[in-house]
C-alpha cells in the first residue's frame, strides 16, 4: 500500500510534464504569436501546474489546429498526440465545397 502514493505521485508529476511540454512545443511552433506572448505562455504553462495549459488550449485551441504541417519525426506528433487534443474543423471546407450526401441526383449524368 505504501507505493500507491508514490505510484500516484509519479502519474500526477508526468501528467504535469507532460501537458506543460505540449504547449510549449505547439506555441514554439506557432507563427501567429509574438516572442512576448510565446514567453507569457511558457510561464503560465510551468508555473501553474495543469490549469495553466488547460487554459492555453482552451483558448488557442483554433491555432493549434491551423498550424502548417512542417517536415518533423512522425514519432514526435505521436509523443504529443496533436490529433486527438486539437480540435476538428468541420465537415464543410473553407472554400464552401463541403461533402454533402445529396440522393436526389444531379445534372451530371451519374445514377
């Protein structure tokens, strides 16, 4: 019994490395913000432990999802899962071309 506060304690202090490094390797990597904004992130990230990064996805969540693809180790995308923590864009494309499941035909011919 007495490792499960240890086992608990090593869960907790990865989980806060974990998500402080995840900002900081998405804000580092992003265009949009100013070295002064960068800084503020970063600090806010590691000095508030968890409520800090989950501040800074909630409100930049859109930027991490806008980010261009840059030529990386594939591994790294896995370590950080930006996938799953960024949030999706809608069935729609931006240029307003969106897939739609239309059955009632159309004029080019297909049945």
């Amino acid at each position: 019994m007495s490792y499960f506060g240890l086992t608990l304690l090593i869960i907790l202090a990865s989980l806060v490395v974990y998500s402080a490094s995840f900002v900081t390797y998405h804000v580092s990597r992003s265009d949009s913000l100013e070295v002064n904004q960068k800084r503020a992130i970063y600090l806010l990230a590691w000095l508030i432990p968890l409520v800090g990064p989950a501040i800074t996805v909630a409100a930049l969540g859109n930027d991490f999802a806008r980010q261009k693809k840059k030529h990386a180790i594939p591994l790294l995308s896995y370590i950080f899962l930006a996938g799953v923590f960024a949030p999706t864009q809608d069935s729609n494309d931006e240029s307003g071309n969106g897939s739609s499941n239309d059955t009632t035909g159309g004029s080019d011919g297909d049945f």
